[in-house]
C-alpha cells in the first residue's frame, strides 16, 4: 500500500525580531560552549590568578604555569575577559611559557583561549608592547597547528588551521572583508560557519567589519541610490571606533573611501551619509570640523564641498521655481530658465569655490517639506520670509543673488568675512544690500567700481556678462551660461563681450 506523502505547510517568512531572536539564541549558545570545563576548581583557580596579577606577584604566577596545566587556561580566561589585567600581565616571554609547560600539546581549550585573546586584542597587541601581536599570533598559530581537529565547520581552531593568512596575519581581516565582498557573501553568515561566532566581538572582528564596509563602498558606484552598506557606516559606534591607523578614527578612512571619486554627481543617500559622518565641511568653526574634516586632504574636502555647492543650487533654484508657480508670477516663471542656465553655466564650468544658503522662514520650510531635511548648512534671512539668497563664489568673483524682489550683486574679487564667516547664523535684507556692498568697496582697490548690480529684467544677462568679462577680464564662458537662443542674441544683437586685461582686484 502506498502512503500519501503530506504536503509540505507553507511556513511564514521569518521576521525581523524573530531574525534577531535566534542570532541572540546562536550567540549564547557558541558562549555556552566557551565555558566548557570551567567547573568550581577552575573557576577558584582563576580567582587566584586574578589575585596574582592585581598584586603584582607575575614571578609567582609564572611558577603556577609550571606547576599546574590548568593555570594556563586560567590566565587566558583572565587575559580574554579583563584588559586591564592583560595589559599588565600579558608580554611574549610569559606566552612562550605558557605553552612550553604543556606537554605533550596544548588542550583544545587552551588553544580556542589563547586564539580568542589574538582576536579580542588583535592590533592593539602592539601598543602594549612593540612586537606583542607577532609574540601572540606565533604561539596561536603553533597551538592551533599542534591540534589533531578535523576541518570541521563551526570550529574555531579548524578554521584557522587551513586559512592561516586570513586569521593570523596583520592584513587577515583586510583579506577576508575583501573576499567576502567579491563572493558576495554575508559577514554574520560567515562567523556562524566558521565558528569566529562568540569570538567576533574583539578587535579582529572590528578590522573585518571595517574592512568589509570599506571594499564594498569603494566598489560601489556613489552616482546610485540603494547601497545599504551607507545607512550601517553612518552609525556612531561604525564611524568612532578605531581604525587600522593607530590613533585614527575608522569615520576618517570612511570619508575617504567616500569622497575619493574623480568623476560624477553622487546621489543623494551617498551625499547624505557623507554629511552624517563628517558634517558639512564648510562649517570651519565647529568641533565636528575638527575632528573630520582638518585631518583629511584638502583635495577631497575641496570635492565635497563642491558637491554641497549643487545641493545649494538645487535647493536654491527650486526655491525660486516654487514661489513662482505658487505665487502665479508669471515674469518670475518667465525668468526662471535663464536664471537657472546662468549659475549651472558657472558651475559646470568649474568656476564655482563654494556656496552658502540663506533662507527666509517659509522658504526654509516649503524646501524641507520636498527634500525631508537639509543636508545643507542654511542661515537665516530674517524679516523677508518668503526670500531665499545664494552667495556664489567664485574665487576671483563671487554673486549674491535673491529668488525675487532681489538684485543679482556682482563682486570683483574675495568676498567680505560678513559673508564667509559660517558662524554668522542671521542675515537681513539690509546687510546684504547695503552693508556688503560698502565693506567691499572699502577694501577693494577698484572701490565702487569692483560690484555691480543687476536687475532681472529684460535680457539682463548682457550686463552681468559685461561686468564679469568686459570690465574685469573674469573667464566666464558665454555660451556656458547662456542658452542658445539667448547665445545667439547676445553675439548678433549686441555683440559678444570682449575680455580685457586682468585689473587689481
């Protein structure tokens, strides 16, 4: 008679708590393991040599390593679990004893102790005492070599055995990271394979992680939305742990690895943990600057600081398309592509250094109900709350310019401190028409005559592009921020502007 199989039940998808229950319920499980064989004497006799060490009696506690085999195992268990301790008791001569006393080889468990201090301590070995980590890896790896294990899975002690270069070596977890990218394979499945699960807490499971955060961002493509891996960097706990580099923070490696990139707009979410990490670069007065951005080369703090002066523009620019259409301004809605072809025209050809932002009120808030937040640093233009400003610099000039009911200002040279200095959070109306102007007057050779103001009126384009090319000899494209139609009317019409001679600026 043939049975009817049963058919097999459609199970639920695991959820995410239900995900995170067993990953806590393995981990416990691999530290239950961990205490195999530390029953009342051993857990006494780790007690004693806790004693010994807080005392300072190492001559004594290096004579219990001769005299017992467990005491071994004890002083792991105490180097693995205290480092405070550790860093007192734990030098290369002591670890070679450790191991001579064991005859005819270490027991399992002493190797998987001695192996879990490498893996906690790692490349901090070092900075204990010149040469610990070669002291500490040359006697795991030996430890390790003297066990007769199969190359089980799950087990600590068989994976280091056959892949020594990945869990022994200096630039081990700089190798594993790289190739569980390149396998595309995921980090916590690999511990739980490998056995490194219990054992990943320490600085080599720190390195790996690093190290797998950082191959996968340099592999990925920053003009593209859905990397992951930059919600997980971002953290505080990923960016302010300790690098690879002695004395530096891994957030520091991280904004390397993500403003290294020669070519391309990034997205916004590549944009956006940047800015977590590092804060905004311009912000040259604050501790975050600091601590993230003074350390790095200035080529890459130059890069992102450019790549915020087009989220300033777009955040500008769309502040200007909306109080058109909202508002029905039809000369503004008019006027609102040549505006926008002029300052892309600049950026796109390399000419803008920085920009700064100042909102109104309620521009600040229609802006932050479209994007969500400002990744940008913003002040705050006070009492015209439906206007927002643009400085523009561009290092041999720079521009102020409004969304409405505000000039373009065209400068000649640097700009005055009222308008660098990040740490001015408020602006009128007043002080960008008035005040600016005359500070830059007084200190500019060409007095009154190094800005110029300019209405959106009419083709107001030819002024501007006068001022910049004409008057001052600036490098300013026309066809680059003109459109062609506009182009065309500017050289047949009125004639393009001739570029004079460089004057004192």
């Amino acid at each position: 008679m043939k049975l009817r199989l049963p058919l097999s039940p459609a199970l639920p998808a695991w959820q995410p708590a239900d995900t995170l229950a067993w990953a806590t319920t393995t981990k416990r499980a691999a530290t239950i393991t961990q205490r195999v064989g530390q029953g009342r004497d051993f857990l006494a006799l780790v007690t004693e040599i806790r004693r010994l060490v807080e005392s300072g009696a190492l001559a004594r506690l290096d004579e219990m390593l001769e005299e017992r085999r467990a005491a071994a195992r004890a002083l792991l268990h105490v180097w693995q679990h205290d480092e405070r301790l550790a860093r007192r008791s734990l030098d290369g001569d002591r670890v070679r004893r450790l191991l001579r006393h064991q005859n005819p080889r270490p027991t399992y468990l002493t190797t998987t102790g001695l192996a879990a201090v490498l893996l906690k301590y790692f490349d901090e070995l070092d900075s204990w005492s010149p040469g610990l980590f070669d002291e500490v890896s040359t006697a795991t790896a030996r430890a390790v070599q003297s066990q007769k294990t199969h190359n089980a899975a799950h087990d600590l002690v068989a994976t280091m055995r056959s892949e020594p270069r990945l869990y022994l070596d200096r630039q081990g977890p700089d190798r594993l990271g790289e190739r569980l990218v390149a396998q595309n394979l995921s980090l916590s499945d690999h511990v739980r394979r490998t056995g490194l699960l219990g054992f990943d807490d320490g600085r080599y499971g720190e390195r790996v992680r690093q190290a797998f955060y950082l191959t996968r961002i340099r592999r990925a493509d920053h003009t593209t939305s859905g990397h992951e891996v930059l919600t997980e960097v971002a953290a505080k706990s990923v960016k302010n742990s300790l690098s690879a580099t002695a004395g530096r923070l891994f957030g520091l490696d991280l904004l390397v690895a993500l403003t290294d990139r020669t070519s391309g707009t990034p997205s916004d979410e590549w944009l956006q943990a940047v800015i977590d990490i590092g804060g905004d670069p311009r912000l040259r007065h604050t501790a975050d600057w600091r601590t993230w951005w003074e350390p790095l080369p200035r080529a890459l703090v130059d890069r992102v600081t450019t790549w915020l002066s087009a989220e300033d523009l777009r955040l500008f620019l769309m502040a200007v398309e909306n109080f058109g259409r909202q508002e029905r301004v039809s000369d503004l809605q008019r006027l609102f592509p040549p505006r926008k072809k002029f300052l892309w025209g600049l950026y796109d050809s390399g000419l803008v250094k920085e920009t700064r932002l100042i909102l109104g009120t309620n521009v600040r808030n229609s802006v932050v109900r479209q994007v969500g937040r400002l990744r940008t640093d913003a002040a705050k233009l006070e009492s015209m709350p439906n206007t927002a400003i643009i400085f523009v610099d561009c290092g041999d000039f720079h521009i102020v310019e409004g969304s409405h009911h505000f000039k373009m200002w065209l400068y000649a040279g640097r700009p005055v401190p009222l308008l660098t200095d990040r740490s001015k959070r408020r602006f009128t109306g007043d002080e960008l028409r008035y005040t600016v102007p005359l500070a830059h007057s007084d200190t500019h050779p060409l007095g009154y005559n190094a800005h110029d103001e300019v209405t959106h009126n009419g083709f107001w384009q030819r002024r501007a592009l006068e001022f910049l090319i004409e008057k001052h000899g600036f490098p300013v494209e026309p066809r680059a921020v003109l459109s062609p139609e506009d182009y065309s009317t500017l050289k047949h019409k009125f004639g393009l502007p001739v570029r004079r001679t460089m004057r004192g600026r």
